[in-house]
C-alpha cells in the first residue's frame, strides 16, 4: 500500500521521480516528495508512493556538520496512515559519514519517540549491521524486521548490481513487532545500466 523512497530527485519538468513513478504504477495515486535540498533548477529530498490517502504528514529536518564529505541535507519523514486501524510510517535516509550518521540517528529518535501507536521505520541507513548506532534503536524497543525473521539471510541490497551490503533497513517498534508477517528483498540484481536504483528494495508484509 505505501512506499518509501529515498534521495529522490525532481526532473526537468519540476515534478520528482516518485511522481514519475506514480504515473508508472497503476493505483498509485498519492505522492508526498519533500525537499531536503532545493537549488534553483534541481531539489533532492525523500518521498512516499501510496495507493492510499496521507493527510497527516510530518517532518524533522537534520542537522549538517561542517568539513565532512556528506554535504547532503537529510530529513526524516512521518505519515500517519489509516490502513490495518491505524500505522505511523517513518521514511529514513541517513549519512555514510559515521559521525554524521551519529548525529542524524541522535536527533531522530525524539521524532520517533513522539509516535503512540504502531510504527515502521524505513529507509536507507548507510550503516551496516554491526554498527553501534543500531543499538540505540534497539534500547528504545524498535525490532530490526530482517534480522529477526531471517537471520541466516545475510539481507544485502547494496550496491544492486553485486549486492555485498546490508544498510537498508524496515524496523517495527514494539506495538507492530508482533503483527510482521515477512520480508523480503525485491529488485533485480546484475544487468546493465540504466537500473531502477542502486539499492534493491525491502518489502515487508504486516497482519
């Protein structure tokens, strides 16, 4: 019912890839694309795909430190869906640089905080598993959705061509964790260039 996307661009015609798409996907009708950085002729941000309406919508911009190679500005995305009686939905897209990564995840976590009902968080980490930063997640109840259902599943959608990395993510808080039926990666990997992404994506199913 509802997609998230990360570093989204708009096109020469002023609308984004993910209205693109939109025209692309039968039943998808509703498009949220919001700008993290806009310049005169070109914005990038992230953006939510959906076969249902997203009347409530949220946002927490992230900071930017200085002097590191990332000079992306991110934010992080919240809609509250009325599908399955009721599910906020977080749209992540978080620095490869780890003390950027840091700051990001730090100054997330109140804006995850602030939901009272069932919750995903999805999106595009850029840090692997083994990272420290997950356990801040972890304290706060959130269920890494891949690492639970399919452990032995090494998960990687990164880079799609030859996936060799796991930095995408779909995290259940506590209120959801138990109603996640699967998930799986979709996309295809290998072929040649022009591809959909550089990421494969992550499905994931709920009761």
């Amino acid at each position: 019912h509802i997609v998230a996307l990360q570093a989204v661009s708009t096109v020469p015609e002023g609308l984004s890839q993910a209205h693109e798409l939109s025209k692309a996907l039968p039943d998808y009708d509703h498009v949220w694309f919001e700008p993290a950085m806009e310049r005169i002729d070109h914005a990038k941000g992230s953006a939510f795909l959906a076969r249902i309406p997203l009347p409530r919508r949220h946002t927490r911009a992230l900071s930017l430190r200085a002097g590191t190679d990332d000079t992306n500005r991110r934010k992080i995305l919240r809609v509250q869906c009325d599908m399955a009686n009721g599910i906020d939905v977080f749209n992540a897209h978080f620095s490869w640089v780890t003390d950027q990564a840091t700051d990001n995840l730090q100054e997330a976590l109140p804006f995850l905080a602030e939901v009272r009902g069932p919750a995903l968080l999805m999106g595009d980490f850029n840090f692997k598993p083994d990272s420290p930063l997950h356990e801040q997640l972890r304290s706060g109840g959130w269920l890494d959705v891949w690492a639970a259902m399919r452990p032995a599943d090494p998960g990687y959608t990164f880079e799609a061509d030859s996936p060799s990395q796991r930095i995408d993510y779909v995290y259940a808080n506590p209120l959801l964790a138990a109603r996640v039926k699967s998930i799986d990666c979709v996309g295809k990997q290998g072929g040649t260039p022009p591809r959909l992404s550089d990421h494969l994506g992550l499905m994931v199913t709920i009761d």
